[in-house]
C-alpha cells in the first residue's frame, strides 16, 4: 500500500524546504514529495501517517564499528545490573573476556536496534571478513552499508548513538538527498526546525522508515 508521510516541515537536503510537506511511498521507493496538499490530492488512496516536527533523510552512522564491537549494549534483563547505556572502556573489557558468542551477537543486535531509534538507516563500512558474524548481523538489519572512498578514522572519545551527536549538519550527516525514485529511507525528529536538530538539546527521533518500512516509531 502507498503510505504518505507528513510533517509540518519536510527537510529534502540539496532542495528547499517544504512546510506542511509530505513523502509518498510506494514500496521502497519515494514515489512522491512536495506540499502535502499535492502530494494528498495525487494519491487519494494512500494511508496517511502523520508525523510531529521535521522529516529528513534517514542519517549515516560514521562510528558503527566502534559502536557494535567496542561498547557493550545491556539487555533490557541487565539493566538493574548494568544500567540501559552502552558500556566502554574498563567495563567493556571486563565483561568481554568473558562474553560467548551469543551474548556478543545480542549485544550487537540491541545495537543495531538503538541505531535506528536514532534515525540512523544508513552505516559507514566495510564490515571486514574478519568478522563475519557482525556482517551476518549488519546485513539481517536491513541497514545501508556504504563504504567510504577511504578507511573511517577512529575519532578521540566515546561515539555516540546519535549520529547528530558528532556534531555535522544535516547535509553531512543525512545518507543523501530524498528523491522521487529514490530508496525511502527517513527519519522524523520531533523538533520545531533545523537549528534545533544541532546543539546539546534535546532531538527525539519519533519515527525511522527503512526501506519503506516503518522499522521504529517511538510510544
């Protein structure tokens, strides 16, 4: 079924601004995008899914490596013990000498999960062939892998979830433009304009559509 997302401002990156816009998506693909009145009376039969604040492209995780192989991400079951953020440094390494496959592989799930509640669709590679167990686990998320023209550095400090966190614009840090034809990968922040995307406040990231499919939206 077609679904259109709309939202008080649409950002496309690489085109103006669209206030009280929309994005029509057939499959996965972006079939449509401009006011939401047009874009509406195009496509009668669509469902409507409407969104809070700005809708972007789906944003590119450039510390995906370091998030799923150097920091442990806590199972909900842990959180008494470990607490809900992710682990670095002297705990991770305690806890890695002793981690089997499987609560590595759980751990790296739950990070691919976090990713996504952060509008992340998109993940800076490759994945090498030294690890295939955390390539089988990329690949099974649904997220885009796109390797860099050269190697990723390891930046200074703890990575952050949040791809905004590290402290590019949305242009830097959105996989690409939207585009009619395009592959539908969004994200929508609850946040009333760009500027509020940047900075230390807060941006909740309400929904991620990944290929068309709405793969989080927040309660």
């Amino acid at each position: 079924m077609l679904t259109i997302h709309a939202a008080p401002l649409v950002l496309p990156v690489g085109a103006a601004a669209v206030a009280d816009g929309a994005v029509a998506v057939d499959g996965d693909r972006i079939a449509a995008l401009g006011p939401y009145a047009e874009v509406a009376a195009a496509h009668p039969a669509a469902r409507i899914r409407r969104w809070p604040g700005l809708l972007t492209p789906g944003l590119r995780q450039d510390r995906a490596r370091e998030l799923l192989t150097r920091c442990y991400h806590p199972d909900p079951r842990e959180a008494d013990e470990l607490g809900e953020l992710p682990l670095w440094g002297d705990q991770f390494a305690r806890l890695a000498a002793a981690m089997d496959t499987t609560r590595r592989a759980g751990s790296v799930r739950r990070g691919l999960q976090r990713m996504l509640r952060h509008g992340t669709t998109h993940l800076a590679g490759p994945f090498g062939a030294d690890d295939p167990a955390l390539r089988t686990a990329v690949a099974r998320s649904g997220l885009v892998v796109r390797i860099a023209p050269s190697p990723v550095p390891v930046r200074e400090g703890v990575a952050d979830l949040d791809p905004l966190a590290a402290g590019g614009d949305l242009a830097r840090t959105a996989h690409g433009p939207l585009t009619v034809g395009g592959r539908a990968d969004l994200a929508v922040f609850d946040v009333p304009d760009e500027a509020a995307l940047y900075g230390g406040g807060p941006r909740p990231c309400v929904a991620t559509v990944l290929a068309g499919r709405l793969v989080h939206r927040a309660r």
